[in-house]
C-alpha cells in the first residue's frame, strides 16, 4: 500500500508525505535520524489522539519503516 492508497484524514497525509521526503532527501545519518525521530513524533501523537484506525497505525509505520529501510541501504 501507498500513502496515496490509503483512505485517512487529508491533513494528516499531507503531513506524513511532508515527513517522508524528509527522510527521503536526508543527507546523512545525523538528518536521517532527525528525520525517523520526527516520523516516531508524529506516529505518538496520531496514537495519543486515536487519530487513525490502528490498521492504518500499523500501515502508516509500515511506509515509514519501508522509508528508513531504503534510505539505509
């Protein structure tokens, strides 16, 4: 699934598109930790304000997992 694919709040997509380039464009390790702390920021709160539905907690972290993954190699 794609972050284009999933069906959650506009507001809230914008933001983790705006999240995952960051880590995508990270130059270096220092911006790409910077850039996965953000990302586990961001999940806490959607998680504190029962923003998504957890399967789209889960998918949402996927993606950025997937990001960081790719950004490592």
């Amino acid at each position: 699934m794609t972050l284009d694919e999933m069906n959650i709040p506009q507001v809230i997509k914008k933001e983790a598109a705006d999240l995952m380039r960051r880590v995508e464009l990270a130059d270096g390790l220092l911006e790409l930790a910077t850039a996965g702390g953000m990302t586990e920021g961001f999940m806490i709160g959607i998680n504190c304000l029962k923003a998504l539905r957890p399967n789209d907690v889960d998918a949402l972290e996927i993606l950025f997992s997937q990001a960081m993954d790719r950004k490592m190699r």
